[in-house]
C-alpha cells in the first residue's frame, strides 16, 4: 500500500470522520481514498474551494465534536497558515497532513521537498508551540497519523504529519493492527456545567472542550480571550493564556518528543535527520560502520518540539554532527542551538532524494 | 543482506506499474520479504513513459531508491537507452523483443523476450507484462515462482487461466528453464 | 428553564425574556451611537427565543469586523473566527452535526470581499445555513476604507477622490449562485426583519438576508448622512417593497432619490447538501 493510503487508513483506524480538503500534488490520494472510504463508515468527506476553506472547515467541525483532518502540500499549507492560528487560540484538536514537495511556490509538484519544516512551526503569526511528526516509512503514515490524532485530541491542538512525496508515493507493505490493538485517545469533553464552568480553564494544561449544541453555551473567539471565553484587550489575560497555550506543550516534552537511535552511543559522528532522508542516513551510516567508522543516526520522530535534550545530549558526545535535508538548512539551525560540536549541513535541492554517496562523502571527511 | 534493485520501464499502457505492484506483493506478501516500490510516469496516461522501481532484501530496507538496478526490464527503446548505462556487468536486462534494438551494447547479458508477440497469440496484449513477469521469476529467482503466481491470482482472480498461460510462456522461455 | 444556570459566573435574572439570550456581563457593547447593530441583535435574538428550536442547538457563527462582533454577545454557543471564513467553519459545524441551527451573522466585507468565494460556493453546495450580511458600505472597524459594496462616487478613507469601482448587488449575485432564499431589509424595517430570521430558521438551505444598515462615523458621515438618523430617514422614505423586483435592477446607490428596494426575493426549496450527503452515506454503506 502507498504512504497516502496508509495515511488515510490511519486517519479512520484513530476514529477520523471529517475530512475536508482541496486536491493537490502530491497529497490528492489520501483526498481521493478518504472520499471513498469516509461514507463507508459515516463520515464525511467534504471538498472545499480552497485550502483556507478546508482548515475553517475542519475546525468547525471539530468543534461540532468530530475527529477531523485536512491534507495538502506546500502551496495549500501556506493558505492554510492563518487558520492554523485559529486553531491554536481557539484550542482545536485537528490533524493537518502536509506532503512536501518542492518549493518556493509551485515549484516541483511531483517531486519530493523538506522545506516547510519551519513553516510549521512559525508560519502562523504571533507566538505558538506545535507538534509535528515526521513519519518515513508507509508503516510510519499509518501509526503517526494515529499518534497525531491522539496527540490533538489530548493537547487540544493543530497537530502536523510532515510527510514528504517519497514517502506518500511509495508502495511497501502495510501490517493495520485489529482495532484493539490501536491505541486512540478519545476527546475529554465537558459535562454540562453550572455557571462557574470555564471553557478555557487556564490552570489545567488539559481541559475539557465544550462542544457545539451540548448546552454550554460557549463563546470561542480568535481573539485574546480569558478563561471564560471572552475576548479581552488586558495585558494579565494576554499573558494567561499565552503561557497555558505555549505551556500545555512545553511542560509536557517527554510525552510528546519521539527520536530513534542507530548506534549512537559510541558514535564520533552523529547524522540527525528526519523523514525519507533518514533513510538515506541509514544507509550511508550503515556503510560506514562496515568501513569502520564511528558514526551513529539519531532521527528526529517529532520535529517540533525540537527534541532539545536528546540533541543536547548528542552533542556534548560527538566530535561532529551531519544534518542532512532536502532544503538549504532548516532544522539544521535549531541543532546548532543545542550543540557546541562541529555541525555540517549536507543541504540537498528539492526534487530528489539525498543520496546515500552525498551523505557517505560527508561522513569519510570528518 | 541481500539487497537487489529492479528497474522497470516501458510505456504507459503495457503495464509496468501493475508488473512492479505484482513483484512487491510477491516478494512482501508470499514471500515475507521486504520490498519498497517508488514510481514515476511521464503526465500523459497512454503512451508516455512509464517506471516502476523496486527494491528487495532479506531484511529491513534502508535507502529506498533504485540507484544501480540489478535486473532492468526494458519494454521501450527509451527505457533501454535511458537506464543501461546504470546498470552493472552482472546485471540482468531483460528487453521487449519487438520494440528494443540492443545492437550498440555489447557488455551486458541481455535477455531479448518477445513478450508482446506473445501475449498477441494468447489473444490479450495487455498480458504482455505477465509474460515478462513468468520470464524474469525463471531467470532471476528476485521472488518464488509460487509467490508470484499467488500474486497474480490474488490481483486478478477473473483471469486466472489467461494469465497463467502468459506467465508459463514467459518461464519457459528463460535459459535457466533450458532442459 | 435550565438556561439560568449556563451564564458564565453571573445571577442573572430570568424575568427579562431577552436578558437570557445575552451575555450581560459583555456589555456595553462596542458599536458607535447610530450604528444599525444594535437593531440586528435585538431582531435576532427575538427570532432565535420565538423560534422552534432550542436554545442550545441555535450555533452563531463570524467572522471579523463590527458585526462579527454580534454572537459574542449572544449568550448561545458562538464562534468568532478569522476575517472571511465565518462561511466555511459554519459549514463544517453544520456539516459535521446537521442538528444544530447554524447562523451566520458578518458584515459585507467579511462575506463578499475576503470571504466572496467561499460564500458562493457554500450557497452552491446549499449549505443549510443562516446568512445575515449586515451592509454598511465600507470597512467599519479598520475606520471606514472603501469595499465590493461601496457606490460609485462615494467618499471613504481610501476613496478621498470618490469610488469609481463598481459595487456588488448582493441579493442579485447570491440569487445567481442558486440561494433558495433571498431577501433585503434594511434597519428600519424591525417588524419585517424579525419575520424573516425566523422565516431563515425554517429555510431548508441556504437563506440569505442583506440587512442595510447605517454607519455613521464613516460612511455615513463621508456621504451626506449627518448621523445614523439621517440614513433612517432616508429608509423610511426611498425604501421600496417589491418581493418580485427584478434582482439585475436593484444595485444600490445610497443617493436620494434612488430607492433602496427590499423584499423577500427568492423563496424555494431544494435538495440541502446534508440531504443529498446522507443519501450518499447510505449508498456506501450497503
């Protein structure tokens, strides 16, 4: 099965049963499989006329109580930046899938990119944390996709698959848990309360959603707002909801952050890569090892949040790390943050894969 | 570990992704090994070009690319001229016998199968890529005869005997097949 | 009546048939004296208690602007959201639970400058949704620019030497798009507008209801209105009923003696989108 399909496959397995979207290269056939699929099971597959529409879409509807995705690639990811912030504010659970493909703009539809990878984390206005995976594999495209349900169920958040068009294009095989096997979290929402409850409780990192048409009569604003859901212009609300908007993510890094080892613990050099790079890393570090090198993979599962202290940890052991992307240095930057190391940047062109040689080159030289 | 990479390319309509679809599922889902398979097409859906690329092994695939094909099937003039140089000495090409010239190319084992002329006699054009698929599995062992027919049969349940047929006359072709 | 219980950390008193429908402790409200918002609230809550659905189901949607400023102050689930996209975010909640009553209250800008696409095409699909566009000719809350409906020749912040672009007639493009209804009142017409939400309430589809409505800091200030009375004035005595007007012939250029022409235009049924999608539903499913 295809990494799109996975995608979509994994999307219903963790109970989605909104869809909306807008096609496009190369995201169209998790659209094209949901539309299918969707009605089978009682949803609703929803295609709207933009990608702007698609993300208010599923925030409505999210907010109508259902499990909810969109998925597109970067042209469409860009339009959907304000809304994200919508999602933000408004503490939203919803699942945006984002196939790179090659950019700045139209760029190269059909062939493979990396380089929204700070575009997720930034590319909505004012101040936010997000949550975003990097699956590579088809395997990866159904689990993650799971795990991002979970995760925007419980953190009442946008969270992101940043997958790629390797990944979503290609065919491997798919093992789908019977349903008892798959762990999906299920939305705390409100019970119907007196006139003390709060909607946007900021003392909980965590509360409960009130959801349309269960009498709570809510006001979600887009606005700066306090806990009880009205908007307001005060500094101490500003900062309150700040804080328990950046905090809900912050304080809880070590349920959220997700890396793998290959033989770092006694590596020299260390490649960090993330997504279909990775496993072009894989393979040039394996060679390595067969060469004698000392040199390791550490892979970055979730992006963002930046998985600081495992980085952090990376760096103070090796002499060197290689971060490998196909874009001119995106998560690059953040790993020279966290290390004192040498760091060498292997910056790839979108349109095809990192080859292993480039890598391997990279890997002899240090 | 033993990784093997197969490059497959000829002309949109002969097949070439369905044949690639049918190696994985052989080799991933009878045969329990890994395999990946990465595709590309030119924009037009009949008469363009066509690949599929696939890449096997015993064990968990890393890289997922075909970057030296092992064994190449080449169903159009341009999927030989455009991918022999990337293959190595030992590699396996395999050529459509009506469509293929290899005459410039000395120093590779070429296999020339009429699979199109074929697939003309069993009455079906469109099983040229079976024909194909029965002449690579005896030549090149990349997934067990059994496993591939179970693939076959999986996929196309309604033309089980048409395709057995073009995959025996495929197999039987192969040297390796020779009595 | 639960009602009582549901407002946020205030006594309020249930004796006011109207206090329960408002979020007291928002107010006052922000809207300038003569502003024709206050007019549309009080109409709109008046449609929503006498209406025949419940309370909680009644969802109100907005964008961003001076009336999507409107449902925060409604004491029902409300959603405002970002400027233009009042429009998709309704459908998906509506969509995603068809049992609600899912109005829309934004301004003309919201919904036919940033928004126009998406308000055509929800009309398209016919959404089942409440459209109220509050029309005051011009970008209110960011002092009063110039929009797809401002006339031509009109005065505003950005049109110093007189419009010259040609301005949208609102109930002409949604009726050609396919709205199953639509309708135009202005302010002054309470009676009229309170009839038509609940009549919107009771539409199967997309209703659609322009509501003229007077500006005066900016708008009206800039184009002979001297105050928000002025412009009822000139309601009261250029306003024209005509349900059967020919739509193509009802632009508007807030000019005396040109009429403002009003009436419930377009009154149909068709198939809603939810109808047709459950239909869909069942045809997967078996």
């Amino acid at each position: 099965m295809a990494g799109n399909y996975a995608c979509a496959e994994g999307a219903i397995a963790a109970g989605c049963r909104f869809y909306a979207g807008y096609p496009i290269t190369p995201s169209s056939e998790i659209a094209e499989h949901m539309s299918r699929r969707l009605p089978q099971v009682g949803g609703h597959y929803v295609q709207m006329e933009d990608e702007i529409g698609s993300i208010a879409a599923i925030l409505g509807a999210s907010n109508a109580g259902m499990k909810v995705m969109t998925a597109t690639s970067g042209p469409g990811f860009s339009l959907m930046m304000e809304n994200i912030g919508l999602g933000v504010i408004t503490e939203t659970p919803c699942v945006v899938v984002d196939v790179q493909r090659g950019g700045p703009s139209t760029g190269l539809p059909t062939l493979v990119g990396q380089a929204d990878m700070m575009q997720v984390r930034w590319g909505s206005h004012g101040d936010y944390e997000v949550i975003a995976f990097a699956p590579n594999s088809v395997q990866e495209m159904f689990d993650l996709t799971v795990k991002a349900f979970n995760m925007a169920e419980k953190f009442r958040t946008p969270v992101f698959v940043m997958a790629d068009q390797i990944i979503a294009h290609m065919t491997d095989r798919l093992v789908i848990p019977p349903p008892e096997d798959i762990e999906v979290v299920q939305r705390k929402k409100a019970m119907k309360q007196g006139p003390s409850f709060l909607p946007f409780d900021f003392s909980q990192d965590f509360p409960p959603m009130a959801i349309a048409g269960e009498g709570h009569h809510v006001n979600v604003d887009s606005l700066t707002h306090d806990e009880r859901g009205y908007p307001s212009a005060k500094h101490d609300v500003s900062e309150r909801m700040l804080e328990h908007l950046i905090g809900k993510i912050r304080n809880n890094l070590e349920t959220i952050v997700q890396v793998e080892h290959y033989l770092t613990d006694d590596a020299k050099v260390v490649v960090i890569a993330y997504g279909s790079t990775s496993r072009s890393a894989l393979h040039a570090v394996k060679e390595a090892r067969r060469a004698g090198m000392k040199v390791g993979l550490l892979r970055l599962i979730t992006p963002w949040p930046f998985p600081v202290r495992e980085v952090e940890r990376i760096g103070a052991k090796a002499k060197a790390v290689v971060v490998p992307e196909i874009n001119y240095g995106q998560i690059e930057h953040p790993v020279r943050e966290h290390v004192d190391c040498r760091v060498i940047g292997i910056h790839h062109a979108a349109g095809s894969l990192v080859p292993p040689d480039k890598i391997y080159a990279a890997l002899e030289k240090l | 570990m033993i990784r093997r990479e197969i490059r497959l390319q000829g002309l949109g309509g002969q097949g070439i992704i369905t044949a690639g679809h049918l190696i994985g599922e052989a080799v991933s889902l009878h045969d329990r090994k890994e395999a990946v398979m990465t595709e590309d097409y030119s924009p037009y859906i009949t008469g363009g070009w066509s690949r599929a690329d696939i890449v096997i092994s015993d064990e968990k695939i890393d890289y997922p690319l075909v970057s030296r094909p092992d064994i190449l099937v080449a169903m159009s003039q341009d999927g030989f001229d455009d991918n022999w140089e990337a293959t190595a000495p030992d590699s396996t090409v395999i050529v459509e016998a009506g469509l293929v010239n290899t005459n410039a190319v000395k120093d590779r084992k070429i296999f020339a199968v009429p699979a199109l002329s074929i697939a003309e006699e069993l009455g079906k054009k469109v099983v040229a890529n079976i024909v194909v698929l029965g002449f690579l599995t005896a030549t090149s062992r990349v997934a067990s005869r059994e496993a591939m027919e179970a693939a076959i049969v999986t996929r196309y349940p309604k033309a089980a005997e048409l395709n057995r047929q073009a995959f025996d006359r495929g197999y039987a072709l192969s040297p390796k097949e020779a009595p | 009546m639960t009602e009582v219980e549901l407002v946020h950390g205030v006594e309020i008193s249930v004796k006011h048939p109207r206090d329960e429908l408002l979020r007291a402790d928002r107010l006052p409200h922000i809207w300038c004296p003569g502003c024709g918002l206050g007019i549309v609230t009080k109409c709109l809550v008046e449609a929503i208690r006498r209406s025949d659905v419940p309370l909680d189901r009644h969802v109100v949607v907005s964008g961003i602007g001076c009336t999507s400023r409107l449902p925060g102050y409604l004491n029902l689930d409300t959603y405002h959201t970002t400027h233009g996209r009042a429009i998709p975010f309704a459908t998906g909640l509506k969509i995603a639970n068809p049992d609600l009553e899912v109005t829309v209250v934004a301004g003309d800008g919201d919904l036919f400058n940033i928004g126009g696409n998406h308000l055509i095409h929800a009309i398209r699909r016919n959404v089942d949704l409440n459209v109220f566009c509050v029309n005051n000719f011009n970008y209110g809350m960011t002092g009063g620019q110039f929009g797809a409906t401002t006339p031509i020749g009109a005065r505003t912040a950005t049109t110093p030497y007189g419009n010259f672009e040609a301005p949208f007639n609102l109930p002409y493009i949604v009726a050609a798009a396919g709205a199953p209804f639509v309708a135009r009142w202005t302010t002054l017409h309470v009676r009229q507008l309170l009839r038509v939400m609940r009549r919107a309430f009771q539409i199967q589809g997309l209703a659609f209801v322009e509501i003229i409505s007077p500006c005066p800091p900016t708008f009206g200030e800039l184009n002979n209105f001297e105050d928000g009375y002025a412009m009822m004035e000139y309601f009261r005595n250029y306003s024209r009923v005509d349900d059967h007007a020919e739509l193509s012939t009802i632009g508007l250029s807030m000019k005396p003696p040109d009429p403002v022409v009003v009436g419930n235009f377009v009154d149909t049924r068709k198939p809603t989108y939810h109808e047709l999608e459950r239909e869909l539903i069942e045809r997967a499913r078996n």
